[in-house]
C-alpha cells in the first residue's frame, strides 16, 4: 500500500507518501480501506516528537479515520461485513483496569491513541481491533471526508461541556479561539444544549463563520486583546458559567477572569504553552473550578455521534487534500488559518 510516513521526528516535511507493508488482520481485527483522515494538532505535536512517547519507525500519522471494511479477521462477528462503511474510534485501552470497568477510558494508564501511540491513517489501509470500528448508520448523509472530521473533536468537546461541564439551558459559555475544531464542536454541542455563546477569535472572517454556526457573540481578540472585559460588558458584569480553553499561558487569565461565581473553566489542551500562573485568591474567592478533560469514553463517542450521525451536529470541513500532500496539510494547520478541518484522501 501506499502511507505517508515519517522516518524521524521534525518539521512538515519529514512527511514522506511512499510504499509501506500492508498491515495484518488479526483473528479479531477489521481491515479498512481508508477513503479519507482527518487532521488534528495532536499529529502536530507526534511529528515533532513528544518526551516520553518512544515510536517505532517508520510511524503513520492519522487519528480520525473514515473508509470501507475491506476484510474481517476469522473471529469477526457477522456484524461487520465487507464493503460497509464505517469509522473508527481511535482511542484504545486495557479494558481490565479499575478506569475501563468504570467506562473511563481515557484514565486507563495503558490508553493509547491510533495515530499517536499506533500506527494510524495516513495510509490506503489500516488494520484495527474490532472493538474500535463503528458503522456509519444507512440515515447518515455525511460524505467520508465529513464522518472522518467527527470522531476526536466531537468526542473531546462533549466530555468538555457535557460531562465535565455540565452545561445547562440558559448558561454562558466562552469559546477561547474559534476555528479549531474542537471549538467549532464545543460551540455546537453548547448551542444544542441551549446556552448563549461567546467565541473569541484574531480573525473576522472566523468570527462571521461561527456566527453562521450559532454563536450569539463574538469577541475579535486581536482589537481587543483585554477580551475578559468585553465579557464582562456582554454579560452585565456576571461573567460567563463555563469558559473552554485549549489555548493555555497565553489565554489562561484572562479565561479565569471571565468566569462568573461558581464558574467552571474546562480544558483539553495548551497550543500556546501548558505552563500558567493562577491567582488562587480568584480562584477560592469566586469558588471556581478547574477542569481538564482528554478524548472521551466509548459511551461518549458514541453519545456524541448519534447527534452527528442525524444531523443536529455538523463536521466542518475546511479543506481536502489529496495523502502525497500531507505537508502541505501540515503547513496549513501550523499557520493555524483553517475553520474546521483538514482532511487527507489516499
Ligand atoms: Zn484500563
């Protein structure tokens, strides 16, 4: 088959589209024909190399893959079939651990991610436990590129809001740094939910798109860079119930300061630097409680896509390129210009 893989760890174009070994099927694995991935900072960040995440090279990139079950392992059950359409749930864990019985995936100490700790989709195919292939329903109408933007970002903004959140009608909720995907998911879920959202952005057109997206208020951060105190304006001095900050050092006060009393800030990652300062005072003061959140569980993931799969949640899809041009995909999301996802077809 053909991958795009990489050989050592560096900037966008260690990317190399060349032949790679088709993958085994095991005895209780799916064989997929991948018809298109999707793009997540999180293959950013493998591609530069993570301390502590040793792989073995060549690595595949891919982490949100849709396709067509192309073979079954022996002990497959009739459930699966060939030429269905499916997507994979890229999280994979020990399923023994006090975390898993819980349904808490993602807390197990072995948790791995397809694409990050295993070899994933930037590839024609990828092989995966059978417990990590899920159908696409006959009803759905999303095209491959559309279910393959689905599965992480979603995933990750419904434990952000829902269950950590706890977003309730009637809530404010600050979106830091609208165009990402999992802030265009977070803005969904909450609107669906029945909260009033802000979104921040540097960028008016991103503002205008998330307006076509529900959001009742946008902040432009770059003209307003002290943005907690437009929220304090668009909130009547309350502040907001929920802010969602992936941002990290570079926004991280600033979200504090906009939280109303009791105020819930959640979090799933720092694109600007994870390390912050905390005025505590602010903290206990107003009793505010920080959250962080990573991926999701099974029973979210598919919580979360039932409402994709019908429509009332939408994958924005931003751009597809073709899997030989991954560079040009990872240069793009460096630039961090894109409103929604990028998307590989092999
Ligand atoms: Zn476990």
């Amino acid at each position: 088959m053909k991958a795009t893989v990489f050989h050592e760890h560096g900037p966008p174009d260690v990317l190399k589209y060349e032949d790679f070994p088709d993958p085994e099927v095991g005895s209780n694995q799916i064989l997929v024909d991948v018809k298109s991935v999707a793009l997540n900072h999180l293959d950013l960040f493998v591609r530069k190399g993570i301390p502590g995440l040793n792989l073995e090279m060549p690595h595949i990139l891919g982490s949100d893959i849709s396709g067509v079950i192309k073979e079954t392992g022996r002990d497959v059950t009739e459930e699966f079939q060939t030429g269905q359409k499916v997507i994979i749930d890229p999280g994979r864990s020990c399923g023994i651990c006090e975390y898993c019985i819980r349904g808490q995936e993602s807390l197990c100490a072995d948790y791995g991610i397809i694409g990050e700790h295993y070899r994933g989709g930037y590839a024609d195919l990828i092989s995966v436990d059978t417990q990590n292939v899920l159908p696409i329903p006959e009803h759905s109408t999303l095209d491959f590129n559309q279910a393959a933007a689905a599965p992480l970002t979603f995933m990750t903004a419904w434990r952000m809001l829902m269950p950590k959140a706890n977003v309730k009608p009637g809530d404010d909720v600050l979106i830091i740094g609208i165009g990402g995907a999992v802030a265009i998911a977070a803005l969904q879920i909450a609107k669906l939910a029945g909260a009033r959202v802000i979104v921040t952005s540097s960028s008016e057109e991103k503002l205008e798109k998330a307006r076509d997206l529900g959001a009742d208020l946008g902040i432009n951060h770059r003209t307003n860079p002290e943005f907690h105190k437009e929220v304090w304006n668009l909130t009547n001095r309350r502040g907001v119930d929920i802010v969602v900050d992936s941002v990290g050092v570079a926004t991280w006060e600033k979200s504090l300061r906009s939280l109303t009393k009791g105020g819930r800030l959640v979090t799933c990652g720092a694109t600007s630097g994870p390390t912050v300062t905390t005025n505590l005072n602010l903290v206990f003061w107003k009793q505010l409680e920080i959250l962080g959140s990573t991926m999701g569980s099974r029973s979210e993931l598919r919580d979360v896509l039932k409402l994709v799969w019908t429509g009332k949640l939408k994958p924005v899809v931003d751009q597809v390129f073709p899997l030989s041009k991954a560079k040009d995909a990872h240069d793009l999301l460096e630039r961090g210009e894109q409103f929604g996802k990028l998307v590989l077809n092999p």
